[in-house]
C-alpha cells in the first residue's frame, strides 16, 4: 500500500504541493502531576494528555487565555531561621546535605528559590534572643564598633551557605524582629521603639549586616525594615508573650528609609533592595495590625517610595483581596508575600487565592520543626511545617506540604508571569502562569471529598482533566512565543 501511495504521488507531483501548503499539526501534549492527601501520589507524573480543537465548551471549564498577562514571579520559597537551621544542623552530614538539595534543587528536589533570613533572632530559636551588637545596660554604641555576627556562625551560616551550594540561583530576603536594645526607647529587644536619635546608627547597622553576609558568601537580595512593625510584645502582660519586637508607624519607617537607610545603602554602594510594611494585609488598622495605611503612607512621599522596591504582607489577619485593592492604588510597585505558612490541600487553594491577587513571591514561615515542635523559645506553639525531624532515628519526614508547595515550587520559575484564567461552572480553584521557556502552568486543588472533572480550554482546544478527591495537580504545555 506505502509503495502504491508513492507511485501515485510520482505521477502527481502537484499533490505534494497541496500537502505542504496544508500541514497536519500534532496535538499539543500535555504533562501532569499529582498529589492527594493521603501521600499515594506525590508530584507523581500522570497519563500525558493532549488538545483537541472543540466547538463546544464544558460547563465545568477552566479557560486560560494567556495573552492577558499580571505579575511576573520573583520566588517562592520558605525560611532559614535559627529553628530550621537547629534541625538541620542535627542531621548527620549526607542526611543534612540530600535534605537541602530536596529543599532548594529544582531538578532533584522542589526547588525553593526564596528564603527569608533573620537580622539576630526572631521568636524561633532555641538560643537566648540576641541582635548583633548587644551591650550591658546603659551602654551605647554608635560608631558599632561591637557589631559582630558570630553569634550565626556555630549553625546558621553554614546552613545558609549550603542551601547556595545545593542551588547558585538563591535568593535571600532579610527581616529583623528587633534592633539592638540600646536603640530603643525600653532599652531591651522586647518591644518599644527606635529612638529617632539612632536612626543614622541602625542604617549603618543595616549596611554592616548586609556586608557581613556578603563576605560569608551569602548576598541579601532585599531587606524589610521590621517583622510585624504593629507588635510591641512588651505590652503584653504575661512574660511568655515577651520576645523580639519593635514598634514602628509608618510615618517613622518613612523618615527611616527616605532619610537614613535609603542613602545609606546608595552611598555604601549595596544593591541591596528595601521591602516596606512587612506585615498584614487587613484593609483597616487594628491595635496590633496596622493595615494598608501604613504602606500608603510610605509610598505617597515620593522621596521615600523612589528606596522602595517593593511592599510585604504577612497573611494573618484580613484577606488576600487587600493585596489587589493595594495593587489598584500603586500599580507599579511589586507586592511580596513574606510570610504565612498554608497546611494541606486547603493550603493550595490559599495559596492560589495570594497569587491571584498579585502576590509576587511566597514564603512559608519555619521549613523544619523537630517532631516535638522544637526547638521554639517563642509563644506559638507549632507541631507542623514542611519537613519533620524525627528525634529518636534523626532523620527527616518529607511531610504532605513539602508536596503540596513542590506541585508549586518545582514548576514556577523565577521570571514566570501570571496569565488570565477563569473557573467556570464548577471548575476548582486555579492559576496559570507562562514561564520564561515558553510553556504555560496550570495548578488546581481540589479540597473537597469528592472528585472534580473539569475542561481545561486554551486558543480554541480543550482537553478532560479530573482532581481526585483532597488533591492538588500542575499540567503544564509549549505554547509557542510569548504573546
């Protein structure tokens, strides 16, 4: 039959002329993964599936048209703070070294691209609080000349340094839960606020901090001004509330950063980046939650806002909407999501909620407790996180989230930017992204107990997918040039 085909053509050259002018055209494929609640899948690769042209839609659909395009993706990651770095200092060697390469590589593990760090300690740790230029009482110390960051040097940087090593491409972010006592209006690293008179002071001790990494091989990317500026856990009345903390408005972060770190920075010639605000993302000010009024001043000085690169929310109190009703009053300034761990399936659709509006980075809070929770100086009891360490054999337990955040993580990388995706009918909770090779992303989670079948629509085809119940799922596609 193949031999009398081309007998025929032969005698009909004309033919071949109409078939090169009508190519036949592969089904574009589609890849799959999936992970479910109960662990029988993770990031397992499923059947591949392809497009087809279709007339007529589903009702249940998602229809991603990515010629609309949002935010572009600068990481997404968690946190190496001294709780994470105790735990995995506690491993032996190779168990320390294969962790970190399924934390950060993108190939080998899931790929975390962003970390935040902390300037002295946040409330986890198991080590006494401290900043990196304390004094006895009374003392002051402006020139900073006991500025110092050994106390990191026994497990942190070295954690920090490997995490680099397993992944060149690392960012890091840095935030401080306090200044040094002796800055501050209560003398302590327990609430109150900077003293205006320290401001030139603390700048600098920003610029040494920053230079301090850099010479351990660890560059700091960006840095915010304070975790949390609306906590002064002085006030607390109980002592087990009392950990680093400072009080900021944001007229004083303004004159910070317009006046002091700002220049500072410039004239030390870093290139280190500043994220203000640094705290929730609730619409209206509350006692301890200072809301979206606190960055709207900051970035209304246009003095200040030409230091600014961009704005942090935490995601404990209000809604993620609060980040698109910022991004419609300042459109052009970047919008982070610095901390606020998501659990579970639920999580996926959480996190799928802070990208569609606008967020431009992800970072849980604590990538590694031990199974006892520990080790955590500070008041909030935490028995969760993304990798457990099991005290008894000291090993670690790759937990649900670890795959839950790799369906994310290992799939989205920097550079990728957010597409317009639309659930129709009862379609699941999704987001699209194009990535900088010319593929596009989808991620759905499924909560609910039930299986979910849906249409995935895209320039004119359609293909079936299905979420099993408590899932979440990526596919991903070529699609050509960017639009």
């Amino acid at each position: 039959m193949f031999i009398r085909c081309i007998k025929f053509l032969r005698r009909h050259p004309e033919l071949l002329v109409l078939l090169a002018a009508f190519p036949l055209h592969a089904a574009t494929p589609i890849e799959s993964w999936l992970t479910t609640a109960d662990l029988r899948q993770r990031i397992s690769p499923q059947t591949p599936l392809a497009f087809a042209n279709t007339k007529d839609a589903a009702q249940d659909r998602v229809q991603i048209e990515d010629t609309t395009t949002f935010q572009t993706i600068l990481g997404l990651g968690s946190s190496l703070e001294p709780t994470t770095c105790s735990n995995f200092w506690r491993l032996p060697v190779a168990e320390r070294e294969t962790l970190m390469e399924r934390v950060v590589n993108p190939d080998r593990g899931i790929g975390m691209n962003l970390m935040r760090l902390c300037i002295g300690t946040p409330d986890f740790t198991g080590d006494p609080w401290y900043s990196y230029c304390d004094l006895p009482p009374g003392e002051t110390d402006p020139e900073l000349k006991r500025f110092s960051i050994d106390r990191d040097r026994g497990y942190i940087l070295p954690v920090i340094q490997l995490a680099r090593r397993k992944n060149p491409d690392l960012l890091f972010f840095a935030s401080p839960w306090s200044p040094p006592g002796w800055m501050k209006s209560n003398g302590t690293l327990i609430g109150g606020y900077v003293l205006p008179q320290w401001y030139p002071a603390y700048a600098q001790y920003f610029v040494r901090f920053i230079r301090a990494y850099e010479a351990e091989g660890i560059p700091i990317y960006a840095v915010t001004i304070q975790n949390e500026p609306g906590v002064d856990r002085a006030k607390e009345i109980s002592r087990k509330w009392h950990y680093p903390s400072c009080r900021w408005t944001g007229e004083q972060e303004l004159e910070f950063i317009r006046d002091h770190l700002g220049p500072a920075l410039r004239q030390a010639g870093l290139k280190t980046k500043i994220w203000c605000y640094d705290h929730n993302y609730n619409e209206r000010s509350t006692a301890s939650d200072p809301g979206l009024d606190y960055p709207r001043k900051i970035l209304r000085d246009a003095k200040a806002a030409a230091f600014v690169d961009g704005v942090a929310f935490h995601g404990y109190e209000g809604k993620p909407s609060g980040m698109s009703l910022f991004h419609q009053e300042f459109p052009g300034v970047p919008i982070y999501f610095t901390e606020g761990s998501v659990f579970g399936i639920r999580g996926a659709v959480q996190l799928i909620e802070r990208f569609r509006n606008w967020a431009s980075s992800y970072n849980a809070w604590v990538l590694m407790l031990d199974d006892q929770g520990k080790p955590n100086n500070g008041p909030f009891a935490a028995k969760y996180a993304t990798v457990a360490l099991n005290t008894k054999t000291l090993q670690p337990e790759y937990l649900l989230d670890y795959e839950v955040y790799g369906q994310f993580m290992k799939f989205i990388p920097r550079g990728a930017v957010r597409v317009e995706s639309r659930s129709l009918g009862e379609a699941p909770a999704q987001v699209a992204f194009r990535t900088p090779d010319g593929r596009l992303v989808l991620l759905a989670a499924n909560p609910s107990g039930e299986e979910r079948r849906f249409e995935i629509g895209w320039r004119s085809q359609s293909c079936n997918a299905v979420l099993p119940p408590k899932s979440v799922g990526t596919w991903r596609w070529p699609c050509g040039a960017e639009k």
